[in-house]
C-alpha cells in the first residue's frame, strides 16, 4: 500500500520510532542519532538504554587511542550514567598504548613493569596513559554515583599484569599529576555509588586500579546487601579486598569470585552457614607471584570444603591458577573441592604428570573444563616417563569434559585421536594448537599420505564433526586477568 502524499517514516508517532530503534545495537542507534533532531530526541530515550557495554582502550578496538575515546566516553556517561540499570565496561589504556611500543608477542605477559625507567618514551606512555585512566574511571563514577536504578555494575581494568617477580600496585601514581588525589576521589565516588544503590543485583570489579579498598563493602546500603546475588572483587592489592563481617551480610549471593589466598577458612564457614542462600559458582584466582605476599596458610582446608558442599550442593567452582608451582597446586586442590573449570596458565611454570594424575582421579565426575597453557621455549612431555599419556586418562576419567584446551605441552597424534575417540561428541571443544602436536615416526612409517592430513581426519571422525588444530597460538594465550575477568561471568551466569 503506497503512502500518502507527506508522509513518511518522520511522520510516526515518538513511541513507535522509539520501539522501532529498540531493534538496533548500540552502535547502529548513535550513528542514526545523527540524523536528526527528531531520531536524536528519540534515540536518546531512556528505555533504550537499560544496557550500556562500552570497551575503551588501543588494544580493545584496533584502532585509535584512550585519549580519543574519552570525549565518546563522557558523552555517552552524561546521557545515560544517571538512570542506566547495567554497565559493563572495560578500561584497557595502559597495556592499549605499551603495545605500540613493543612487538613482541609475549610482552602482554612478560613485560617489564610500566613505571620502568629503563626506556623514557615507555615511562611517558605509561605516566599518559595512566592519567587517561584515572580520568576516565573519574567520568564513570562521577555520572553513575547516583544512579538508584542500577542493577548490574561489571568493571575491568586491564592496567597490571601479573609479573613473575612480584606484584604491580599503585606506588608509581605520585609520577602522575594529582595521580593520588584522583585515586582517592574515585574511591569515594564508589563508596558513595555503594552507598546509594537500591537495588544492585550484581558487582563485578575486576583489577581497577585503585577502585576497591577493605572498606567498599562497608558502604553498601542495605536494600543492595539483601538483593546482591554476585560478587566479584579481584585485584592485585596485598590485603583482603572481602572481611567477614561485609560478607556475612551479603546472605543472598548465588555467586562469588575472589582471590584464592582471600577464601579463609572464616570465609568459607560463613559461606557454609544454614542461615544463607546455598552458593552456586565460586571463582578462584590463585597467583604464583601472589603467594609470596599471600601465602595459602589459613585458607580453606578439607573440612571447610566438606562443610559448604553439605549445604551447597549444587556447588561448582572454576580455578584459575597462573604461574604457580605443582606443589601449591597438590595443597589447593582438595579432593572435596567440587571442581567444574581448572584453567593453568603459565610462562616458566611446568605441571607435572603427578598432578594431572591427580585432577583426572579426584575430580572426575565434576570437570567440564580444562586449559593447560604454557607460554615457554620447549613443549614438555608430560607422558614421556608413563605406560599411558595423562591427558588420556584425564579425557577417559572425567565424563563430564566437555572442553579441552592446550598449548605448551607436547600432544602425540595418537594421544589426540585417543581423546577424540574417548570423549566422541560430548567434547564441545577440543583446540590444540599446531605447534604442541608431535608426530611418531614408527607410526608414521606404516601410514599412507600426510600425516596432518590422516590426524584431521581421525580426530574429527572421533568427534563427529570437522576438527583443525589451531594455527595461531596467540588465539589461545589471551591476557589471562582479562580471560578470567570473562570466563567468571560466563561461569556464574550459567547457573
């Protein structure tokens, strides 16, 4: 049916253009806000934007800097900050503007620490892209502080790297001008958001800078600690971020993710306690380069795990273990300990045979999940001095795996056509990078063709579906704070 004569698309009423652009993504609605006045008036309605995803920083978008992303940033934070009811946002300018600095691939892991004086141009980077940061994480704060209406609050810094030889904090920020005093006013902004919130359901803050300090918790109101049902605070402060008396007001949390060396045994008998809602997911972060400042004395022991299973048995719990020993990974890894995600990541770091014997026995009705990452010269073989490989036995122990991950490791192509054939279509996932397979020569000698080409063929018929081993190593080595940051949502909102 044709249109009348003068009208058209300007000519429909505000709250059918309003559902019409409902249908588009975030990005499709700012573009079209700059057609007119009109789609401008209507775009920026407040049902439009309950959800606001925003990723700033080089490194997250390809292209262009932190400092050319903050007026979108203040923009879009001054339209919507003060009625939004879930933000997530990721802050990435520091390791966003080194990157350009140095090509090497392993520098996302290994890098020097950024206030290094060893190459001045770094040093100044490192000073500019922090201050973008702090001004950054000001304009946040300063727009959502009374915001009664926010539900979800999800925040990552990706500012610090984990180092192998200790810990980055906030003592370089004296470099910055009023480096300290914006740290202490986004402090207080926070508080004062916490403080203010009626209704947070969830709060997730993953390594900003600064953000959180023992007594955040302390500000939330009350109507939020009874609706609260996920909390996540990791950073990489020396102390607690979580107290046992903030945590025991938060009765309802459904999940929770936090340092490894910060579940005490206090912790873990609240959490245990008939009085509270039974918990579901558990994130763990345990840090090698941690440890020396944390050490695992006082965390959870085998009773504390048996007691918080009684009550929640519906329990799962997802490890993240970078750069630690074999032998801190023996003393975590209780054998009540309900064990769903193990991910071990590494650079120097080596996981022996003996505790791959151990996960595959202890948790083999439970693991649906394994990554074993190693980011080092020279691929170990962990099944050199064994009858049968581990990571075998490991895909026939544990029915449940549904994902296999490896890099760093030597993967024989019998052993993968094994696990394919063991596992069959139940394994969702099985990515192996090219480099980590090796091939037999004895077995090679009695097979026709390209021995690449007979393993794709074998391990996707064991799978039931076409199989590649993956060609680029760096799709598998993400930054693993930021990896982890991600997984645990994943993980808690699949409950």
């Amino acid at each position: 049916m044709a249109l009348c004569g003068g009208v058209g698309a300007m000519a429909l009423p505000s709250e059918l253009i309003v559902h019409i652009f409902s249908f588009l993504s975030d990005r499709d609605k700012l573009r079209a806000s700059a057609v007119c006045s009109r789609w401008r008036e209507c775009l920026f309605y407040p049902a439009l934007w309950t959800e606001l995803k925003l990723r700033i920083g080089g490194s997250c978008n390809g292209s262009g800097s932190s400092i050319d992303e903050t007026p979108k940033l203040e923009f879009l934070m001054r339209k919507f900050g003060s009625f939004v009811r879930e933000l997530h946002l990721e802050l990435a300018p520091v390791e966003g503007n080194l990157s350009h600095l140095n090509n090497d691939p392993s520098s996302t892991r290994m890098d020097q620490p950024p206030g290094s004086e060893s190459d001045p141009q770094l040093s100044e980077r490192w000073r500019d892209a922090m201050a973008t940061y702090l001004d950054q994480v000001l304009c946040v704060f300063t727009s959502i502080r009374n915001n009664r209406n926010l539900q979800k609050l999800s925040l990552f810094g990706d500012t610090f790297i984990l180092q192998q030889e200790g810990l980055s904090d906030s003592s370089n920020l004296h470099q910055i001008h009023q480096g300290d005093k914006k740290i202490n006013e986004i402090q207080q902004l926070f508080m004062e958001l916490l403080s203010n919130s009626r209704q947070l359901k969830w709060l997730s803050c993953s390594f900003m800078l600064g953000l959180v300090t023992p007594c955040s918790l302390a500000c939330l109101s009350n109507p939020s600690a009874e609706t609260l049902q996920h909390l996540s605070l990791l950073d990489h402060q020396l102390g607690p971020l979580i107290l046992p008396s903030e945590l025991d007001r938060l009765s309802n949390l459904h999940s929770l993710a936090l340092d490894f060396s910060d579940l005490t045994s206090e912790l873990c008998g609240l959490l245990a306690s008939p009085r509270r809602t039974p918990l579901h997911r558990l994130s763990l972060l345990l840090s090698g380069a941690a440890l020396e400042f944390k050490p695992l004395e006082g965390t959870a022991t085998e009773d504390d795990w048996k007691a918080l299973v009684r009550v929640s048995a519906n329990l799962r719990v997802y490890i993240m273990a970078l750069e630690v020993d074999s032998s801190e990974l023996l003393r975590v890894l209780k054998p009540s300990l309900p064990l769903e995600r193990l991910h071990l990541d590494s650079y120097s770091t080596l996981v022996t045979d003996a505790t791959l014997e151990l996960i595959s026995q202890q948790y083999n009705k439970t693991l649906t999940h394994f990554l074993l990452l190693r980011d080092g010269p020279n691929f170990p073989d962990l099944s050199i001095n064994r009858n049968e490989d581990p990571l075998v036995l490991l895909a026939w122990r544990c029915t449940q795996l549904a994902a296999l991950v490896i890099h760093g490791y030597t993967v024989w192509s019998h052993n993968l056509v094994a696990i394919s054939r063991l596992r069959g279509s139940s394994l969702c996932v099985l990515t192996v990078s090219e480099e980590s397979i090796d091939f037999d020569p004895d077995q090679s000698v009695y097979m026709e063709g390209d021995p690449v080409h007979n393993l794709v063929k074998e391990v996707s018929l064991g799978l039931g579906r076409v199989w590649h081993p993956c060609m680029d190593s760096s799709l598998i080595l993400s930054e693993p704070t930021q990896h982890f940051h991600r997984e645990l949502h994943i993980f808690s909102m699949g409950m």
